[in-house]
C-alpha cells in the first residue's frame, strides 16, 4: 500500500511520500535509545508540562488538523474536531493524574517483616522506546491514548502509523515538537508495513502496541513473542447490543443508529450485532430501520453529513462481499445493501436481518454502517448469540431489570458491558478486549502501567 493521502469521497490522490530508508530508520532508533536515557529520569512536573502543552497546540490546530483526518480517511467533520478535542483531554488528564497512578506502593509492614525485610516498596519505571502500530480509523485518538499515558510513565514513542493516513502522522510528531518534547520523545516513522518485522526486533525497541486488524495483530504478537517483548493489542471488534423488553426501546433505538454508524461505521467497538428479545423485536426493528434511512450520506467535509464515504475502495468491497453472501443465503436485507452511483467510497447505512450462523456476516467483522439483526426469545438466547463470536471488545444491555443487568455482566465475554447507552473510550477507565479482540490494556492506571518495569525493592532487617 503506497504511503499517500487519497481523498476517499473521490478517489483523488492528494499527496504521495517516499518511505523512509534503512538510514533514516537507523537514526531515529538512535536518536530514541538516546533520548530515553535523559527523558527517563524528567519529573512528573516537567513531563505534565509538557503534555498540557502539547494539548494547547492541539487546540490550536484543531480545525486544520480535522479537516485533514476527514480528507485523508473520509470520518464527518464534526467527528474529526470532536476527536481533537477528546485528545487533548485525555493528554489534560494524563498529565493531571500519572503521578498518582504510578505512586510508590508499599506492601504492609506485616506482608515484609514476614519476608525477612525490614522495608519494600514497589515502583513503576518506564521500559524504554515502545513501537505503536496504529490504524488510519481514529488516526489522532488511537495515537493519543497510548502516546498520553507513554510519555507521563517515561517512555518515548515510534509511530508507525496506516500508510494511508500520512499527514495526520506528521503532524502528530510535530505537535509534540512544537509542544516542547526533545525530538527522540516522539517520532513518526513513515515507512510501509513490510519494515515493522526489523525495527520490533530491534533490541532498542523494547515493547509494542498495536491497534488494528487481527492478522496484522497475529503478525506483531508473533515477532513480539520470538523477541520476548510486551506487546498490547486491541484487534477487531463485532460488539453485541442487546435489547430486552424491560428497555426504553425508543431510545435504545435511536442510541443504536449512532451507535452503528459513529465514524461511518468503521469503528472496532461500533456495535454492529443488535440482539433484540421477540416481545420488542418489531418495535425496535421499525425505529431503527427509519433511523437508519434518515441518516444524510454524503461529503464530509459538510457540517451536515452524517455519514461519509469507507476509507478505501478495498473496505468497501470487502462490506458489499458481506452483505452479498448474506443475501444470497437468505438474510433480509431490511433498508441499504446497494452501493450508490458516483464517485468516492459510499456504501448505504444498511440493516441485515434474519441472519443465520452460516453466514459470512455472522462470524466477521462489518467495517462499515451494515448493522445486523437478530430475534432472541429470551436473554439465555440473547447471550448465547452475544457470545457465538470469535470477537470480545464491548457489549451493550438495554434492560431496567437489575438481575438481566447481573447476568450480563457476568456471562457477557467482552472487555466491557455499557448498560443502557453505547459504548464509549475514557482515559479513567480501562479498554481493551478478550478472545481474538486481542489482550492487554490501554487508559486508565491499567494502560499506563502496560509499558512499565514493576519493580520490587526489597531491604533486609
């Protein structure tokens, strides 16, 4: 995939760059390991410094840059500026909170006199450079929320970002360099995914986070294993939303058309499997169905649009390849499933019903506004489809009855479980999932002490 910005609502390629070299990669290495060394030991008052800074500059930029997001990977641009501004809060709230989340710890004077110490402590210092592999669908925030909490523990970041998102990852270099960072704290490597191998097993590069699709995660946790090192991975997503009679179904209806199409659907934990119990089946179905059809496609760059083109004229096809099998195997395709006349990435808000495990679109991932529909009979059914998936990101539960919400919470296999509402990221609270939604945390105390070396110091009688 060339390293270039093409404009998905038409095609139209932008701006092309040569990657860079084995020289250059060399340098930057270099420049990371030895920067880390000076960077490791700064004050957590020098290091929030500097993130609030970086969250000012970001501010600043925040028209620009959201237009650039939406002319390189197609997100409305309303969406772009609302992610700007989710990133520099959550760099306000590193900066403001990292030094308690990575406080000392002392184990009881008890747990040590009966080691034989007379004192111990634990501590959290940073490993060193961290390699992040991230995707072009929130191309600021899936930086921001590993960078953020990196740079607060002492780490330095090497960014290689998606090949077609070029701009926003040099501009995320030079935010930090314009926020006041030395240069090694943050650098963006723009190279192509053939030369993720050598630099993670580069012993300079001492830990990896990757966001992304599940082969590509195979990929780096596979490297990452052979060369023993940590990696965190947060892969695909199919999150179940589940709507038991109990619910406000209006606006569990209404929450759901959002909850799909945030991002023009292209979000791992979009909910994209609505699970409804059959006393509220039609009810729900009918809302969401007009929802869906109401929603205005078109150019993002209009303050209106609700949904823009796919990244890519590959996501597109592989969705319609989705939609496709379904039909033909005998799903009901509810509102959607054509894709337009014209130019640029489009595919319809599309709800796919009567879904059977067979299908194709059962087991995979939807990347784009394809929603599909399931009847259950009652929440045993609803969570035995919930969990028939090879994914575990998130889960919604629309319910006012407190034992369905109990059940949930304790048979539902993902990473969360947003009752009542959709699923949303938050530096205070952890994110990540199980099963082939990959491993590991990011936000809260759990993602910063990802890229630590948990230290035991121990002192005899």
């Amino acid at each position: 995939m060339p390293i270039a910005t093409v404009n998905p609502a038409n095609g139209e390629t932008l701006k092309t760059y040569e990657a860079m070299g084995e020289e250059e990669i060399e340098r930057r290495l270099q420049l990371a390991e030895a920067t880390f060394r000076t960077y490791r030991t700064t004050s957590f008052e020098e290091r929030a410094r500097l993130l609030n800074r970086a969250a000012e500059v970001l501010d600043e930029a925040q028209q620009d840059i959201a237009r650039v997001m939406t002319t390189e990977m197609g997100k409305p641009v309303k969406q772009a500026r609302a992610e700007a501004a989710k990133c520099a809060k959550a760099m306000r709230w590193y900066a403001a909170h990292a030094e308690a989340l990575l406080a000392d710890e002392e184990p009881s004077q008890a747990d040590v006199e009966d080691s034989g110490g007379s004192r111990a402590r634990v501590l959290y210092r940073p490993l060193g450079p961290v390699l992040a592999v991230m995707p072009w669908n929130f191309p600021l925030w899936q930086v921001i929320r590993f960078a953020a909490p990196a740079l607060m523990a002492g780490n330095v970041g090497l960014l290689k970002h998606a090949s077609n998102v070029p701009q926003t990852a040099l501009f995320l270099e030079d935010l930090f360099h314009q926020a006041g960072y030395t240069q090694g704290c943050f650098q963006t490597l723009l190279v192509g995914s053939g030369a993720i191998d050598d630099i993670l097993r580069d012993e300079r590069v001492k830990a990896a986070t990757l966001t992304g699709s599940e082969p590509a995660g195979r990929a780096v946790a596979s490297t990452a294993g052979d060369m023993v090192k940590k990696t965190v991975l947060e892969l695909g997503g199919s999150d179940p939303y589940l709507v038991m009679p109990s619910a406000d179904i209006d606006r569990a209806a209404q929450v759901a058309v959002t909850a799909r199409v945030q991002n023009n659907g292209q979000s791992c934990i979009a909910a994209k499997r609505f699970i409804v119990h059959t006393d509220v089946y039609d009810r729900f179905a009918e809302r969401f169905v007009a929802g869906m059809k109401a929603l205005k496609v078109g150019d993002p760059l209009e303050e209106d649009t609700e949904v823009g083109p796919l990244s890519s004229e590959q996501g597109r096809n592989d969705l319609e390849e989705l939609v496709d099998d379904a039909r033909r195997s005998g799903a009901s395709v509810l509102c959607g499933g054509e894709r337009p006349d014209g130019p640029g990435w489009y595919y319809p808000p599309t709800v796919v019903a009567d879904v059977t495990r067979e299908m194709r679109i059962h087991r995979e991932e939807t990347f784009g506004p394809v929603a599909t529909l399931y009847r259950a009979a009652d929440l045993d059914e609803a969570v035995l489809i919930a969990n028939d998936s090879p994914f575990g990101l998130s889960s919604n539960v629309w319910t006012r009855d407190e034992t369905e919400v109990d059940r949930c919470v304790r048979d539902l296999e993902a990473g969360g479980v947003f009752v009542n509402g959709m699923t949303a990221s938050h530096p205070a609270f952890p994110f990540g999932g199980v099963k082939r939604s990959g491993y590991g945390r990011e936000l809260s105390r759990h993602g910063i002490r990802e890229f630590c070396n948990i230290t035991t110091v121990w002192h005899g009688a």
